[in-house]
C-alpha cells in the first residue's frame, strides 16, 4: 500500500515511527510538511526525514509544497493529519478534495474538514469509489467511530456523553493531584505533543465541541455545526475550586454531551463523584454511549498523543487495505 502522509508533527511522526517499527509493508511515496516536501515513488527513507525534522529542519524540499504532493505524487491514501482550523478547514479540505477527485482514499486526524465538510467529502468518496476515514478524529486511540458504526449498528443511541479533550483531562488531573497551576499544566500538556497546534481549542471547550459535531453529523445523523454547542471551557477554573470539589470526594472533569432526541449538544466542567466511570485520569478519554439494544458502554483510552493516535490512522489504513486496495 503506498501512501501519501501530509503533516510531520506529533501525529504524523507517530505514524511514520509507527510504519517503521512495524514493518506493515506501507511505502511512503509522497511526504510534506508546512514548509517542504518529497515525491519518491520508489519509496521515501522515513528514518531520514525524521531525522531532518528532529533537528530543527524542513523534511523535504522547499521547492515541493503539500498541493505538488497530492496532486502529483502515486499512491493509494492520503493519509492527512495537519493541525485543525475549525474556522475554514484549509488548507486539508482542499487537499482531501483533489484526493478524492484523483480517486484516492483519505484518512484523516484533522477535524476541520470533517466536522465543517463531511456530506461533500463523503458524497465525492461514493462518486469516486475510495473511503473516507476518520477514526482518529475523536477520542485518539478510542475506536469510537467503529465502535458505533460497526459494533453497535442496528441500535438506537439515546445519549452519548464523556471526556472529549485528553489536554483538559490532563490538566485538570495535574492540579488536583499536584497542586499545579492551570498555566503550569497547559505547559507541560503542550510540551508532550497532547495539546493543539493552537491550545485554545483545547481549553475553551472548542476541540472536545468539534469532536461532538463530527459524532453528531457522521454516526448519529444529526445536522449540527460548532455554533448550536453550547460550550463552556476550563479557562477560568481555579485550585480553589478543584480543591472544594475534592472536599465532597468530587472531582471536575470537561463533560461533552450528545442527546440527539433533543437536539442537545454541550460541553462544560462539571463536578463529578471520583467513583463515577467519566473520572479518567491524565490523558485519558471516556464515553458512555446509551443504546436501546446494547444497553450502556463506557469506552476509556488514551484521547491524545502521537503514537496513540496514531494507532487510529493505521487501524483505518488497514481496513482499507484489507477491503480495497489491490495488490498490497
Ligand atoms: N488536543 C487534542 C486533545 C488531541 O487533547 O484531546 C486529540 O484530538
């Protein structure tokens, strides 16, 4: 299978360690950052371009940009996983696009274009024959997409409600456990990749309101956009305040809730008995999905981190490959 990997920040050195280290028989032929990039269809030297980036440089050619590669380059996937801008979803909207239109699979990290262009991207992938995946847009290794399309087909969910945001999840777990200020623990959550390219989507509520509205437009048939969110950050919590929470054995986590029935969509802190299965820890994420015939599941797992999410990128490039792509 060869794929075309767009974006070598946390996630995309994730997936190209992830390649190497697995020997899954993926052959990059087209590579590109912000600023570079390389077309080798006999395959790029990863190890190489890690390295080239490790230490402060472009990965590839500055005369090559990610529009050259994924019009020009031969592979199979697109496999795009630049920082979201929820605002316009560009430049990966229309890199997916010209994907989609060469008749190439996408699989995606990035949640502009899905949650602002999912019906267009999805129409333009049945028209051109190829798949549009997305696991690891929500919940990072959480197979929460499969997980309802697949496990839980055929049921009907109620309500869905969790820890969307492994950035706030972490931070919130660094100041009640280590007294940390909420400066200190966005630092260090920045520092270990977790965080967006732009932080304030993680803690003004914006990141875990863009996880709902792709859940909401993708498996729960809903028509939602990021504006009918009613959201609440954690911009403005205190130790104070995760101290009193601590003295009723509560704790506060960032709480995204989906009820389709009423249309209802939020995310806001809430304080939450320590026992209750939603208290996760660090990184991780956790939803319960209420359907009638399954009952209640809580799915718990890392929501953030390089090699975590990209374990959802490969996990949608081998079913691809399981179910499309000839000869690989
Ligand atoms: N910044 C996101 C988070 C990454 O912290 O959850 C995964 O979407």
């Amino acid at each position: 299978m060869r794929i075309a990997l767009l974006g070598l920040g946390s996630v995309g050195r994730g997936i190209a360690r992830t390649i190497l280290a697995k020997n899954l028989d993926i052959t990059v032929t087209g590579l590109a950052d912000s600023r570079s990039g390389i077309i080798d269809a006999g395959g790029i030297d990863l190890l190489a371009a890690l390295a080239r980036k490790e230490a402060g440089g472009p990965c590839g050619s500055p005369g090559v940009s990610p529009a050259d590669v994924v019009a020009k380059a031969d592979y199979d996937v697109l496999v795009e996983v630049t920082p979201t801008n929820v605002k316009t979803a560009e430049p990966a909207l229309g890199h997916m696009r010209t994907a989609l239109r060469r008749g190439k699979h996408v699989v995606t990290s990035n949640k502009g274009p899905i949650a602002l262009a999912y019906p267009e991207l999805r129409a333009l992938a049945e028209a051109n024959g190829v798949f549009l995946k997305y696991e690891a847009t929500v919940c990072g290794a959480i197979p929460l997409i499969h997980g309802i399309t697949e496990g839980l087909a055929g049921n009907t969910i109620s309500r869905l409600s969790g820890v969307f945001n492994g950035t706030c999840n972490y931070i919130l777990t660094r100041m009640a456990a280590e007294g940390l200020t909420y400066e200190q623990a966005l630092a260090e959550a920045r520092e270990l990749g977790y965080a967006e390219a732009d932080p304030t989507y993680d803690v003004e509520g914006i990141d875990a309101g863009v996880k709902l509205v792709i859940l909401a437009n993708t498996v729960l048939d809903m028509h939602a956009t990021l504006d009918d969110v009613e959201r609440t950050g954690i911009t403005l919590l205190t130790p104070d305040a995760l101290e009193l929470a601590e003295d009723q054995d509560c704790t506060i986590r960032l709480i995204g809730e989906i009820i389709p029935g009423a249309g209802v969509l939020r995310v806001s802190p809430r304080i939450i008995p320590k026992a209750h299965p939603l208290v996760v820890e660090g990184t991780l994420n956790a939803v319960t999905v209420e359907a009638d015939l399954a009952g209640d599941l809580t799915f718990i797992g890392k929501g953030a981190g390089s090699i975590e999410t990209a374990s959802a990128v490969i996990g949608d490039l081998l079913y691809i490959r399981e179910r499309h792509v000839q000869g690989s």
